[in-house]
C-alpha cells in the first residue's frame, strides 16, 4: 500500500493507471501464451468438470483482465477503435473462460455506475 501511494504522489494518477494497465495487458498475454504452451499451468478443472483459465501462478486472470477491460475503457489517450474492439475481445474472452461469476458483477457494477455517473474521462 505505502508503494502505490508513493509512485502515485511520484508520478500522478495518470501514470499511475496507464501502468496497471500495461501491467494487466502484459499478464493477460502471458496468460494466454502459456495457455496454448502449457495449459497444464494456468487451467484447472472446476468442480463441476469445466476447464477454467485461472492464470495459475502468474496472476488470477479474472482480476488482470477485469482491470484490463476496465482501464481500457476509460483511457484518456486516444487510440483507435480497432485496438479498443480487439483488446475489448481479448480480455473478455480471457474474462469468459476464467468462469468467475464475481468478475462479472464486478464489471457490471462498475459499467452501470459510470453509466449513470457519466464520468468525464474523455477530452
């Protein structure tokens, strides 16, 4: 905690979540790579017998992604709308096979909130 707070008064806010998104973006690829390389590491069988994406130990993938989908979202940097469609699709996939219900009202929760809220995140 004392880290985050000090790389955030270091270096702004701006900074700050543009590396968290870099960060989830750099672990969601890592969790697909080593899916397709060596799904034994990051997918698990649930208890119900469906594979599930867990991200093993590199990151939980319903988390990195979330964040991921979430940052992406709310970027004041302009970039364009193929990249926003294909990391869209991207993390949301990663965020399907993960199979974590929480995430999912996660995100929910936070899209109707910046729906009604309408946040100025945009120039």
């Amino acid at each position: 905690m004392l880290f985050c707070w000090i790389f955030l008064h270091l270096y702004g806010i701006e900074s700050c979540l543009n590396r968290i998104f870099w960060g989830s973006t750099a672990l969601c690829i890592a969790i697909a790579a080593l899916a397709m390389v060596a799904p034994d590491y990051v997918i698990e069988v649930s208890e119900m017998g469906s594979p599930r994406l867990r991200g093993g130990n590199i990151a939980g993938t319903n988390v990195v992604s979330a964040f991921a989908i979430i940052l992406l979202l709310s970027r004041q940097r302009r970039i364009s709308h193929f990249s926003i469609t294909l990391g869209l699709v991207f993390f949301s996939v990663l965020q399907f096979l993960s199979l974590t219900r929480t995430s999912w009202i996660a995100l929910a929760v936070i899209f109707v909130i910046a729906i009604l809220r309408r946040p100025q995140i945009r120039e």
